[in-house]
C-alpha cells in the first residue's frame, strides 16, 4: 500500500523539528545511522503511523530511502541556497 502524501510530509515533519536540521550537516557512521532509523521505527508517531501502511519489516527500509535521505537533501539545499544568497 501506498503511504498518502501527507502521511509522509508529517513523518518529514518529524524528521526536520526533531533531528533533521541537527543531522544533515554530520556524517554519521553506520552504527549511529542504525540506532536512529531503530528508535524512529519503534516511535509511535513515526513507526507506528508507518504500520498502517507497510509490514513492520518494511518500516525502517522506507524511512532510510524514501524519508530521511530525501529530508536531508532537502535540509541541505535549503542550508546551500541560505548561503549563496548571503554571499
């Protein structure tokens, strides 16, 4: 099943207020990337909105590919074109 659009422009929401500005100027390693997409699969407001949508295998899948990287490069182009303008 598809995720609606909104449902996935509120997990993004989620990711931007809580950890999307903070994460997007790091490199994180494989292990911090693991401990994040794991404590986002079991959030209730995440995971949990998720399960209605896909089999809980699926979740932490979705949230890496089709979720935080694009929230990130978001975050990042947003963060790049600040900068050019002030330049």
């Amino acid at each position: 099943m598809k995720v609606p659009d909104h449902v996935r422009e509120q997990i993004r929401g989620h990711f931007v207020d809580a950890s999307g500005t903070e994460l997007a100027g790091r490199n994180l390693s494989a292990i911090e990337k693991t401990r994040y997409y794991e404590s986002w699969t079991s959030d209730g407001e995440i995971g949990g909105v998720l399960h209605s949508y896909m089999d809980t295998r699926k979740i932490r899948t979705y949230l890496k590919d089709a979720v935080f990287k694009r929230t990130l490069e978001r975050v990042s182009a947003t963060i790049s074109a600040a900068f050019a303008s002030s330049a």
